[in-house]
C-alpha cells in the first residue's frame, strides 16, 4: 500500500506539472504567419507614374491589403497608380487566428503645373534612318532644345528639336548619322542573323535646356539586333536537380519528384515528391560538355538589358484539391539562393503568368532556379510551364 501510495502521488504530481506547463509558451499552430516581403517599386513616383506592389507571406489562410485592393493570394504583384502618398497595409491571419500586419509606402511628387515635359515616346528605323517621335506632355509650351542619340552608350547624332506646344507630339530623325561606320546596315525586317545587337537610347533635352516639370523621363533606351532568349525547356536535361532529400539524376521519375518534356523545348511538367511540402527545383545557367560522356559544367548567364523571365503556369491532373507554389530565383555573390516573389496555383484554374521583371539585374553574372512546391499537403498532380524563358522586351 505504501508503494501504491507513492506512484499515486508520483503521478498527480506529473499530472499537476503537465497542466502547469500546457498553457506556457507558443504552439507551432498559434503562430502568427510570416510577411516574407511587403514593398513598393519604385517607392518614389511623381503623379501618373507606376509602381509595383509585391508580396510574400507564409503560413496565413486569409491576406487581405487596404486600401483598396482587399483579399489575395500569399504571394503577388500589382501595378498601381497611386494619385498621392500613400501607405498600404497588408494584414495576414491563420486559422488559429493569428495575425500580423506589414506597411509598404510609396511617395507620389505632384507635377509642377505651367512648364513642359518632353518625353521621347517611340523611335523606328526607315532603311538606315533613325526616327523618332517626341511629345510634350506638360502644360506649357516648349523651347527649343538638343536631343542626342546613342549607341551602346557613346554618342553618335544630335538632333535640333523646335519649340512644341503643350500636348503636342512631332516626328523627326537623326539626319547626320552613317551606319556604316558600324560595319552594318540594319533594315528594317532583316533576320535576326542579318542585324547586330545595338543597346540605342535617344535623350531629349540632353543638355538641360529646359527647366521641366519631370526631369527623369527624357531617354527612351532600346535593343535593336537579335534579342538575349534563354530556354529553360530546352536545357532541363542539363540542369541541377534536387530535391529534400538530395540531389537528383536525369531522367527524373518516381516518388523523389518526375520531370518530363512532352513538347520539346515549349513545355516542362514538374511533379513535387509525392510528400507534405515536398519540393523540387532546378539550377540552370550556360551549358557546355567536351563530350556526350563527359559531365555537364555550368556556367554563368550575364543578363542583358531589359530582360524579364515570363512563363504561363497552371497544375494539371491530380486531384482537384491540389494546391502548389511555383518560384524563380537566382545565386547572390555570396552563393546564396534568393527567390523572387512566390505564386500560388490551384487546381483546376486556367494558366497564369508568372513574370519576373530582371531590368535591375542588368549586367551581372548569375544561375537561375525554378522550383515548385506542394502547398501543404503532397499534390497528386504536376506543375505545367508552359514556355518558360528569358527574354529582352
């Protein structure tokens, strides 16, 4: 009975310190969710201008952002317009009914009234003539001015602009400019073989003549020649692919992940483990092997100028409540991975374009990640992407 009376006690005691302790601290499931990201882009705007709202928030059932925009998905992007300052608030809650807000601000500059704005809004080739149209967008008339044009950033031509009247617009051209002294003539509906690759910008004002009421907006910059193309379904067999549990080999089938090409270099379908938030992502950069047996290396892409990534996603098959996250990032100088903003696919939606504006990258050299996650529970379907690629716009 003694014993009996000591485990007796023993485990009252345990019950008692358990209950204690139960209501201590924060359960994984009251946690409040995570704003991965919340900004503006640019955060700095004069009136009319555009800004990109983006975010990326984990583990929330419920995003709302105010004002004006209300519900969204966990990850996205919105082109605004805003007429004046303004902070937008972004509010995400869980199931457990935690909550978290995040504030991103963009500042709008009003335009200053009873002056001009010259902006160069279009420019064209006519055989070996360079052409452009300028306007002006302002609210008083124009004195005259320079505007100069470049190539691959060393000035070439000059152009004398007359006064333009307010919400006027004119066509003029770089009369004094020779392509030949470039080797080539570039015409207009020549192959992409047939041209060389020129960065060109045209600057209207170009020696700040005019005191204007928006002084950034006077360059249009262009690449003419054969746009920069990376096909990423082209060189899937090649990439790195990996998933949780390691690194994968091609052919990529089974229950770590299955990738697949049914369309050549037009389609890849990626399948996630077949697991709880299971994961697969590629590395892709420049390719090269000396031979069929020897291995792949991989090396850098530098990014050219006004590079976007694009592709139209969707999850096809499975079950209709599949859910999945699908994301495009890239290696720091550090070797780190970085993701871009996130997007949330479901099945059975139409396919959705998932794009990727890379024109601060230009220049630098990097390798590139696709991944797709499954939202939650594993997916018994696939990633469709359709056309994924890096293009110059």
């Amino acid at each position: 009975m003694k014993f009996k009376l000591q485990w007796t006690l023993i485990i009252i005691s345990l019950a008692v310190l358990i209950g204690s302790t139960a209501g201590c601290g924060t359960t994984i499931e009251n946690m409040p969710p995570i704003i991965n990201s919340f900004t503006t882009s640019p955060a700095n705007v004069s009136t009319g201008q555009q800004t990109i709202l983006s975010w990326d928030v984990s583990g929330a059932t419920e995003i709302n952002i105010q004002p004006g925009i209300g519900d969204v998905d966990s990850s996205g992007t919105l082109q605004l317009t805003p007429p004046v300052t303004i902070t937008y608030t972004l509010t995400a809650t869980n199931q457990a009914g935690s909550s978290i807000t995040g504030s991103a601000t963009v500042t709008v500059t009003p335009v200053v009234s009873g002056k001009s704005d010259l902006v160069i809004t279009d420019m064209w080739l006519t055989g070996s003539a360079v052409n452009y149209k300028i306007a002006n967008r302002g609210d008083a008339d124009s004195k005259p001015s320079h505007t100069y044009f470049y190539i691959n950033d060393l000035m070439q031509s000059s152009d004398w602009v007359e006064p333009l009247a307010a919400g006027n617009e004119r066509i003029t051209s770089f009369g004094n400019f020779n392509w030949n002294f470039f080797g080539v003539t570039p015409i207009v509906g020549a192959t992409a073989e047939q041209l060389t690759e020129f960065n060109v910008k045209a600057c209207v004002d170009a020696e700040s003549e005019i005191e204007e009421s928006v002084e950034d907006n006077n360059c249009l910059i262009e690449i003419w020649g054969p746009p920069f193309t990376y096909n990423f379904a082209a060189n899937a067999h090649m990439a790195e692919w990996r998933n949780e549990a390691g690194k994968l080999q091609w052919p990529i089938a089974g229950d770590s992940g299955t990738v697949y090409l049914p369309a050549g270099d037009i389609i890849m379908i990626i399948c996630p483990p077949k697991v709880s938030n299971g994961w697969i992502q590629a590395k892709f950069g420049n390719f090269s092997a000396p031979n069929f047996w020897s291995p792949v290396n991989i090396r850098e892409i530098e990014i050219p100028q006004n590079a976007k990534f694009t592709a139209m996603v969707s999850i096809m098959g499975g079950d209709p409540t599949d859910s999945a996250r699908v994301a495009f990032g890239y290696l720091d100088a550090a070797g780190s991975l970085v993701l871009f903003p996130k997007m949330d696919i479901n099945s059975g939606e139409a396919p959705r374009a998932y794009e990727i504006d890379l024109g601060d990258m230009a220049g630098k050299k990097t390798e590139f990640f696709i991944r797709v996650e499954a939202k939650g529970g594993p997916i018994k379907g696939c990633v469709k992407w359709q056309e994924p690629k890096i293009a110059q716009y």
